[in-house]
C-alpha cells in the first residue's frame, strides 16, 4: 500500500473519531429477500459467478514449492492445481482420461506423478498423460492428446487465481484495477500456509459475505471480542471495479496522533479488509506489538461458497498464512492470533447471520435494509445485481 495512501487512511480516520462521522454512503437502500432464498437465482449466480468467472483458490503459500499440489471440489467440479519444476502455476481438471475417476484424492501435498486410482494411468505435474500401464494389453493410447484438460490459470500478486470454465480467458488486470498494485505491495507471495478450516453453514452464502461489510455491528455483536482493540462503526472504503476495500480503525491508532508520520504503521492503526468479486475476503494482518515494521506477518482468506443450486446453504473455507522471515515468536503468536479470529467468525459472525436466514424465510419481512454507513453491502450488491442484469437497489432515503 502506498505510504501516502496509508496516510490518508490513517488522518481520515482520526479526523472521523475526532468529529464522530464514519463513512457514509449518500443514503439508504433495500435488497429483497428473494435475493437469498430464491432457487431461481441460486442457479443463476451459480452459472454466472462460481462457472463463468475467475476465482481465487488460494495463496502462493498453499503450493510452496516445485511439485506441490492442491485439490479443490469447492466449484462444484475436482480441479487439480500443481506447481510444476519450473515453478509455474497450472489448474486442470482432476480427471482421468481413461474413464473420469478423480485422479488425486488428497488435499495437498507433494507428488511429480498423479496416478489414477483406477487403473493408474500416470499425469505430470504440467497434465501430460506420461503412462499407462499394461498398454501392450489395452491397446494403442495417443498420449499427446490424454493429458489432463487444462484451465486457465494465473499467479499474480501471491495470490492463485483460475478459471473454472474449460476453454476460457481473464484478464486480471482489468479485474483488479489499481488493487493490483496494493496487493504486490503487500507481499502475499511471500506468506507461509499456515492451516484451513471448513464451516458448513445453514445460510445462503450471500449473509457470510455480507457479515464482512460493516463494523456498524461491532460494539453489539463482538463487543467482548474484536470490539476490545478495534473501534465499531469507523472506517474508509474504496471501491476497485468490482472489489472493494474496507480499512477499520483499530485503538491502536490513537497512540500515532502525537508521532511524525515516518513512524506510522499502517498495520497497527489499521486493519485492511480486501474484498474481490464474488466471494473472496482477504485480510493482510500485522497486528503484533513490536513486530518488524513494515512487514506483514501474515493475512487470512476467506473464500465463501453456496452449494450448486441451493439458496439456503454454504460453507467458507478459512486459511491462515504467517510471514516465514519474521522470528518465530512473532510468526507463533499471530497463528494464535488468526486461529481465534476464525473462531470468531464462525461463533459470531456466521451463527448470528445464520438467524438472517431463518428471518428471511420467515416471512416477516420483505426487504434488508442498508445503512448509509454500509457501503460495502451497497456496492457489493449492486455490483452482484449487474452482473445478474437486474435493477440497482431500491434507494429509500437520501
Ligand atoms: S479411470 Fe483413470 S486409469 Fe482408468
Ligand atoms: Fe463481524
């Protein structure tokens, strides 16, 4: 992040403490129900937003090194992701060509030959069909053209991006916008896996992203948790395209209002919540007393998934990274310090959002309401409703 934008961020928040002012968005406006109980239009962002558009996976972190592999069924289809010895970046489908058994069953790991459980037809870590067994016996196989099908694929920024179409195309660049530059210049390439958890939860998908775009509910929902070092209901907001960016206010940030700016820290006054279009949070962390300035040392990604065609389930895959050059007690101290915020999420956040889903099919009411301090929820779904061709929200006051 640029420091004259670290800056900025940091003197408009102070200035937003001082006169009691927080972000506003010009006005409220209202999301029908439907939007998150309709199967109609589970199917439709389904096709649209988890088929057809590129999607993070994961961080440069969860292929560490040449051989590394990664499995995904969270499209809806297997994809098989490998860092080949060159230590370039590949998506393929996880599908054998001999009859379509998922060929690689675990998770993550290291391997340079994926082997079908089936009948062991062998792939490379780049989906070239290399051997099959006894093929004197089941006749001619062309291997030039059995290989894994590929999926468009890109590493860029540390993060691990694919396309889950066959046969299509994205540029990131023209995703990411200016954001590009933001997320290079915190060095996500350099972080370490640290562990992922999985919640299932009994809530259209829509709530979970929704939970990440506000610190309106801060001092009521988390008010003996995050609500102790972070200021509720103060914040900056940018937009990027379809992305977004939160910067919320930790305490932390009153004790650099008597220090020159040269010595500001972005990571202790601030905590950056990145948001990429559909389903992605992405949270660069450094909030460890006394760490080494200016290095992160370590992020969280949330990635939110609905189930193919289902409005009214999802479930979010939580990883935590930490920065392998910053000593070791700081690395264990922020791995304590992302388990418990996932902990959160889920006891909090996603247990609280799960009774929105109840209150959605209840029937008692046929609108959310977004707040003027809630631009995150207003962009999101407007940018959700474009992309589906429908009206922007419903504006009900100025
Ligand atoms: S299905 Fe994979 S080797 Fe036969
Ligand atoms: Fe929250």
């Amino acid at each position: 992040m640029k420091i004259d934008e670290q800056i900025r961020c940091m003197k408009l928040l102070m200035q937003r403490l001082d006169d009691g002012t927080t972000v506003d968005a010009g006005g409220m406006v209202r999301n029908p129900v439907e939007a998150y109980t309709s199967q109609q239009r589970a199917g439709q962002e389904w096709e649209t937003m988890f088929q057809s558009y590129p999607q993070v996976m994961g961080l440069t972190g969860d292929l560490p090194a040449p051989g590394s592999f990664l499995t995904s069924n969270d499209l809806g289809k297997p994809i098989l992701m490998t860092r080949d010895k060159d230590g370039a970046f590949h998506a393929f489908l996880n599908v054998c060509r001999h009859r379509g058994t998922v060929v690689e069953g675990d998770q993550r790991g290291q391997k340079t030959l994926f082997s079908c459980p089936f009948h062991a037809w062998g792939y490379s870590a780049t989906g070239e069909l290399v051997s099959v067994p006894k093929e004197d016996h089941f006749g001619p196989v062309d291997k030039s053209c059995h290989g894994l099908v590929e999926l468009a694929a890109e590493e860029k920024h540390g993060l691990l991006w694919v396309h889950p179409e066959v046969g299509s195309q994205f540029d990131l660049d023209e995703l990411l916008g200016e954001l590009g530059e933001e997320f290079e210049s915190w060095g996500f390439g350099d972080l370490q896996f640290g562990a992922i958890t999985t919640y299932e939860t009994p809530m259209n998908w829509k709530f979970a992203i929704d939970t990440f775009g506000e610190t309106y509910h801060f001092n009521v929902l988390h008010k003996n948790t995050l609500a102790n070092d972070i200021y509720g209901n103060v914040q900056c907001y940018d937009t990027y395209n379809r992305n977004h960016r939160m910067m919320l206010c930790a305490k932390a940030i009153d004790k650099y209002r008597d220090l020159p700016e040269e010595d500001w820290d972005i990571l202790q006054a601030t905590i950056p919540v990145y948001y990429i279009f559909p389903n992605i949070q992405l949270i660069p962390s450094g909030r460890i007393e006394n760490r080494p300035k200016d290095q992160l040392s370590g992020a969280t990604l949330v990635r939110v998934y609905p189930h193919k065609d289902n409005p009214h389930k999802s479930f979010s895959q939580i990883s935590f990274y930490t920065n392998p050059n910053i000593p070791e007690e700081f690395r264990l101290a922020m791995s304590e310090r992302l388990t418990s915020f996932g902990e959160i999420i889920r006891d909090e956040d996603y247990a609280v959002a799960a009774t929105g889903h109840l209150g959605a099919t209840s029937g008692a009411l046929t609108h959310f309401t977004f707040g003027r301090n809630e631009p995150a929820l207003h962009h999101y779904h407007n940018t959700y409703n474009e992309m589906l061709g429908l009206e922007p929200l419903e504006r009900i006051s100025n």
